[in-house]
C-alpha cells in the first residue's frame, strides 16, 4: 500500500513539474494556457479553462483554452465582486462547485451553466503571499473532480503563479509598448500641422486601430458653449465641425465639473445629459468622454461614441486619459493657431472676412466645384447713396454703420453662407451648393431687410445686389467676379435697390421656381461639364456665355415670354454639350476636320439632346439642342429640317451660335469684326438662317454697335 501511494506521490510530483515546464516554457500566456489544458485534461476532465487576474474591483481574462462555447472572451473584463474570484483572493483556497445545476453561489455560475458547465474549480495564484489571479478549469460532467484532483491542482498552481505571473507582466509590458508607440503616433499626427483640420481624419483612422467608435470628435468649451472643433463619423449627426451646443446639456459639461473621464455604457438605461437622448435617438448606445487640461482647467473633451452599447471600459479609458495628456498641448497650441489664422481673415471696421481671405476662398470655392460637380453663387453688394451719409454725418458715423451693416448681413444669410468685406462701401456673399434661383431668393432676404432697418432708422440707404453664379457664369475667378460685378453695374443703372442675376441681363429678372431637389444636383453636372468643356480650349472658352447673349437679346426682341426665355438661355448654355465625348484632338484641330472627324463632330446635337433628355426640368431645352444645327433649306443636320419645321428657339440658337463663333478667334482663322459677322448672317438669310429672324437680329445689333459707338 505505501509502495503505491509512494509511486503516485512520485507521478504527480513529475506531473506537477512537467505542467511548470510548460509554463516556464514560453512567455506567450495564450499558448500556456492551452498547453496546460491539454495536459492537464490527461489527468483530469478539461472542458474549459481559463487564467484571470485581478486589478481594483475587476477581474480580466487574460487567456482561455476551450472545447465548449465560452460565455467570456480573451480581454474581456467583468466586475470582481460576488464572484468566485473574489472569494479566493480572500480565502486564499481552493473553491470547487460539483454541480451547478444543484447549486450556484455566485452570480457567474449561471453563465457557465448556460454554456454546459456543470462543475468548476477556482484556483488561486498567489506571488508574495497575496492572491493576483486564479486558474479556473471546468467540465460539462457534474462532481468530475475528487480531492486527488483538487490536491493536484493546489499544488500545481503553487509551483506555476510565479511563471504565470511574468508570463502576464511581460504580455502587459508589450502592449503598453505598443500602446506608447500607438500614442506616440497619434501625438505625431496631431503635431504635424498647426491646422487639426488638416489632419484630424488621419488621426481618426489611426485612433480607430486602438479604440472602436463610430463618431469622434472634439469639443472645445467656449463661455457657456461648446464648439466642435472636429468630427469624424460613421453615424451621421447635424453637430458638425463648427457647430455649437449648451455645455450644460453636455456630457463636456459633466466633464468639466467633475474633472474626470465619464463613460455611459448604454444610453438606453443611462442619459447623463439631454444630448445623451440625441444621441440615442442617432442610433448610438454607449459613449466616452475624456477632458483636455491646459493650466490645470478643463479646455475641451475627447468624444468617443459606438453603436453597440458597452463598448468602452477601463481599458479604453486607461487609452484615452493617456493620449488626451499627450495631445491636449499640440490642440490647445492648434487654438491658438486658428485664433491668429481668423483674426488674420478678418476686416478690423466690421468683423466680417476681409478681402483677402474672400480672393483665397473664392479660389478653394472653384476648385471644389470642379473637382466634385457641385455649383456656388456669389453675391456683389454696393450701398446705393453711402457717399452722401458719409458726407452729411462724417467718416465716424459712416463706419459706425458699416459695422452695424455687417452684422445685419451676416443676420440675413445662411449658416453656410460667408460674408465679407469686398471694398470701401462693397460687401460680398459666397453662397456654396446654390444655384441661381437660390442665391436670388437669399439675396432678395438680404436686399429687405436691409430696407426695413433703413427706413426704421429713417436712413436714406438702400443696396444693388449682382449675382453670378458657377459654372454657369463661367470657370474663372475673374469670370465670376466680372459677372456678378455686371450685374451690380445693371442694378445701379436701373436706379438700385434690386437683386439682379448676370445670367438674366439681357431680360427682366425671372419669377424663381421650386426645382426637385434631385435634379439640381443632375443639372448642376451638367452645367459643370458644359463649362469643363469649354475650359478645354482658350480659343471656345466663354462661347455658350456668348450665345446665351445674343440669343436672349434676339428671344427678347421677338416678344418671348419669359419662361420661353429662361428656357432659351439654358439651352444656349448647354447647346454644345454633347461636345464632352468629342477628343481634343478634333475639338482643337486647326486645320479642316476629314470626313471621319466631320462625322463625330456632327454627332453632337444628338448626344447633348440625350444628355438633356434625362433631366426633366430641362426637357423644355431638347429640341433646341437637338436642332441648332439645322438650316432653313433643309440641309443641315442631324435630321434635315427645314423652314419652320424647325423649332423656333433652334433657328434663334442657330443664328446666335454662328454669329459668336464668326466673332470670335478659332484655331483655324482669326475673328471677324462685328460687321462682318453681321454681313456673313445676312448672305446666310433664306439659306442657312430664318430670314425673319435675320433681320430682327441684324436691327438689334446695330443699335447695340451704335449705342457703343456713341
């Protein structure tokens, strides 16, 4: 009898040693555990088996060996109290459950059970006499543990808590290098350029490798506001960069008082603040916000939000508190910076943006509108009789109203909208994602408002308004201010206090109409390619823009209505669209076209009638596109019409389009003078052109030449 409890003392003594083997073995704490499972499961029934340590009032997962589903997951971290967990660190014993089904004294038997677990054994580890984690191992068979198994564990776990716990230091130890590096990056990111918004979407991605989240932002506290400085989202939300909210109803502002990280695990059963609700109804469940200190004082927060609720915990929060202190200094210094950049924008008279930012704006405006297919208005505003209050009141009184102007503007508009001072009594309204119609309506606001305050001032003051918008006005800086400068020139002439359009100059300022939304955006491309195409050659550039002139001087002439007319023009505009599928090879061609660059030049009306033909708003366009090209004997293209077969607006556009081309330089020939163009119609009348119209044409252009001349 002693010989064999001698030889079993002796088995499990090599037992014991082979599983301290295994742990001393390797550093990697995921392979011991399996490692150790495996083996240990040769004595034993292993199911499932997991190390975890304790830290505060938690217990972590740090590794787990399983056959069965697991209701838990390396790096999971759940509360220690009233587990078994707890118990053992306290009693510093083994604690064994042979049947869950029979009995569960801790709140986490019910977990296991759920996943067939029937009876589990927590062991403590132990280092200098105090309990840092446990081995837990469990089986799906009830009472699958005696005593000479427990023994066996006791005794195992003392020789292997030591290398367990170096195993997790070191594990530990790389992920907070990692972790530094991780930070040290972010802190790079946000160092590399004075302006956060220039980097904050990098920034965004490479947060997003540490911490999960679908909005991020960060919020500066501005008296009693915050300010969102910046915003990445998955989740789409109106509080965008540069908008504003009660900090009082904030989570910044929880945050602010309490100088500290707060965390919301579910905003379904948890609102901090009413922004909390917001946010929920957004589709987000749990959030972080972690405060920026400068000097001391809370100066903004870190927001960190997800979808799914319980995301962030300690170790999320362990992330951010430790890159907010790396980073609160490089987006303070980014304040300052942005603080010197705006006021370095601003006109000193008015507080509005000065003429300088306006000229680097307008330029940002146009290449974003090129690039994306979008369209802007821009808005020239010049004070009808500044001259005489400045005169009767003096200069003071003159800028003390400028000042107040300024802010009235600024009232009238938009939030999008931007306002700055143009010149002495000049001010200049860009006006992004807006077409004509729009910009008319905005400015029409503006332009009674104005009056409204004037004359309860008892002022004699009123404003002239021009509008031009892009593309439509043209491509150019230059193109765009001309434009709108035009148009002002136009209110001026007619006696001020009115908002003029530069596409509408020839005619009366049209009636606006309500467009379906889903068609601006179409037509706002088409327009943008209209003038893509013509800014593919110096020699057409500017083309449409003068056959829209003509034509509508002609249309007017004639008696057209003005939707007839506001049709014309667009059709002017868009005549030679169906250019874009046309190479430069041919488009800019010096010489004669041969007879198979002829035939896909003349293809033209019909692709630019397919064009128009998808946009319902424009169909009234078509059939002047279509036909421009056609001649009143019938021998023009692409369907041989002739007389008044023709539409009347395609003979108009006909006229006008030969008469811009002739009066204008080509790569082929030089451009003819106004007289010559004129003569070149007339010989064209019968023939090419309706001659009828020919003559209206011919009349109203030499009144233009003679007024000129005069």
């Amino acid at each position: 009898m002693g010989s064999k409890l001698y030889h079993q003392s002796i088995e499990e003594i090599e037992f014991v040693n082979k599983l301290s083997r295994i742990v001393t073995s390797s550093p990697n704490i995921n392979q011991i555990c399996d490692e150790f499972a495996s083996e240990l499961s040769k004595r034993m029934p292993v199911d499932w088996a997991c190390i975890v340590t304790i830290k505060g009032e938690n217990r972590y997962f740090q590794s787990l060996s399983s056959k069965i589903k697991s209701a838990w997951k390396i790096g999971d971290v759940i509360p220690l109290k009233g587990t078994a967990t707890e118990y053992i660190a306290i009693t510093k014993q083994i604690f064994y459950e042979p049947d869950l089904s029979q009995k569960r004294r801790f709140w986490t038997g019910e977990y296991y059970l759920r996943q067939g677990i029937r009876s589990i054994v927590y062991a403590p580890l132990l280092a200098e006499d105090k309990v840092f984690g446990a081995l837990v191992i469990a089986s799906t068979q009830p009472n699958a543990y005696g005593d000479r198994e427990l023994t066996l564990l006791f005794h195992a776990t003392a020789q292997i808590a030591m290398p367990i716990k170096n195993a997790i230091l070191l594990k530990e130890t790389q992920k907070q290098k990692k972790l530094l590096e991780a930070i040290s990056d972010l802190t790079r990111i946000i160092l590399s350029d004075a302006s956060l918004d220039n980097v904050f979407q990098v920034f965004s991605e490479k947060l997003r490798e540490l911490v999960e989240f679908d909005r991020l932002s960060i919020a500066l506290i501005e008296g009693d506001n915050i300010r969102f400085l910046a915003v990445s989202q998955e989740v789409k939300t109106e509080r965008s960069a540069g908008t504003t909210y009660p900090l009082k109803d904030s989570n910044t502002g929880w945050v602010v008082k309490h100088k500290k990280t707060l965390i919301v695990p579910d905003l379904a059963q948890q609102q901090i603040s009413p922004l909390d609700k917001l946010k929920l109804r957004e589709g987000i469940r749990s959030s972080i916000c972690t405060p920026l200190f400068y000097k001391g004082k809370v100066f903004a927060t870190l927001n960190l939000s997800s979808v799914r609720p319980k995301v962030y915990e300690e170790r999320e929060k362990e992330i951010l508190e430790h890159l907010a202190g790396q980073i609160a200094g490089a987006i303070m210094n980014a304040q300052f910076y942005k603080q010197i950049q705006e006021e370095s924008r601003l006109d000193s008279l008015t507080g509005l943006f000065n003429r300088r930012y306006f000229n680097e704006r307008l330029d940002q405006e146009i290449k974003y509108c090129q690039r994306y297919g979008r369209n802007f208005s821009l808005a020239i505003l010049d004070l009808d009789f500044f001259k005489h209050y400045n005169d009767k009141y003096g200069h003071i009184a003159g800028d003390r109203l400028l000042n107040q102007i300024g802010k009235l503007i600024k009232n009238s508009v938009r939030e999008i909208d931007l306002v700055f001072r143009y010149g002495g009594d000049e001010f200049a309204i860009l006006l992004p994602e807006t077409d004509p119609d729009s910009a008319l309506s905005v400015t029409e606001r503006v332009r009674k408002n104005f009056e409204e305050e004037m004359r309860k001032r008892k002022i004699l003051l009123t404003v002239s308004l021009g509008i031009s918008s892009w593309p439509m006005d043209g491509v150019r800086t230059t193109d765009i201010l001309d434009a709108a400068d035009a148009a002002v020139y136009e209110v001026k002439r007619l006696g001020g206090n009115q908002c003029i359009l530069s596409g509408m100059l020839a005619t009366k300022v049209p009636q606006t109409s309500a467009k379906v939304e889903a068609e601006k955006t179409i037509i706002n491309i088409v327009f943008s390619l209209a003038a893509t195409l013509e800014a593919r050659d110096i020699y057409t550039y500017g083309h449409s823009r003068e056959v829209n002139k003509y034509a509508l001087m002609l249309g007017e002439a004639i008696g057209l209505s003005q939707d007839k007319l506001a049709h014309l023009s667009r059709a002017a505009l868009l005549h030679d669209v169906g250019k874009i599928g046309i190479g430069n090879g041919v488009l800019g061609k010096k010489g004669k076209l041969n007879e198979e660059e002829w035939k896909q030049m003349k293809k033209h009306p019909i692709v630019g009638a397919e064009i128009i033909g998808h946009i319902p708003s424009l169909l009234p366009c078509r059939l002047a596109i279509l036909h421009h090209h056609e001649r009143w004997n019938g021998l023009g293209y692409p369907s041989g019409l002739k007389g008044e077969e023709i539409p009347l607006e395609a003979r108009i556009l006909a006229i006008a389009d030969a008469f811009a081309a002739m009066t204008s330089t080509r790569p082929y020939r030089p451009a003819m003078s106004y007289q010559e163009a004129l003569s070149e119609i007339e010989k064209g009348a019968g023939k090419q052109f309706d001659p009828e119209l020919v003559k209206t044409f011919i009349d109203i252009v030499k009144k233009l030449l003679d007024k000129k001349t005069k």
